[in-house]
C-alpha cells in the first residue's frame, strides 16, 4: 500500500479482520439473498454489501459509523473507506 494514497482510517488498521462465517446474518433473519460479503473492520461483523437487495453493510455503516470495510470474499484483498470514498487493495 502507498502511505500517500491511504487515508487516516485505513492506516489505523494494523491486522485485517476475517470473516469467521461466509453469511450475512442480517439477511438470514430476513430471508433475503447477498450477493457478497463485506466485514466491518472496527467490530468484525460480515454483512452483505450494496449489491445485495438490502445493503448491510451500508446500513451498519450509517448507523455505527464504522469507517472501513474489507471484502469478505475469497482471493479478494481490498478495503474500502466509506467517509473517505477510498478503495485500497492491500
């Protein structure tokens, strides 16, 4: 990663945090489908990102204001950072 192009809230991160389980649980209460998965990297909850019909993840993010998220998905390394609008392979 190029310190000059990561934002505060990126650079705090000092271990990725990993999905434990490949669901969004907020969808399973729902019913609902994911398309994929997005972990929250200040508490470590996965949820589903905006592809997905309802947009965990977002959602998670408006409400707690939880800043960065990584991809939950396999093979995929990246992070985004929602008040930053910042995308970051790593």
């Amino acid at each position: 990663m190029d310190n000059q192009t990561i934002c505060s809230h990126i650079k705090a991160i000092t271990e990725v945090k990993i999905a434990s389980e490949k669901v969004c649980e907020e969808c399973i209460k729902e019913h609902s489908d994911w398309v994929h998965l997005r972990t929250c990297q200040t508490c470590g909850v996965t949820l589903c990102c905006d592809q997905s019909p309802k947009k965990h993840m977002t959602k998670h993010y408006n409400h707690e204001k939880h800043p960065v998220v990584a991809s939950a998905e396999t093979g995929e390394r990246w992070m985004w950072c929602y008040p930053d609008e910042l995308f970051v392979d790593y």
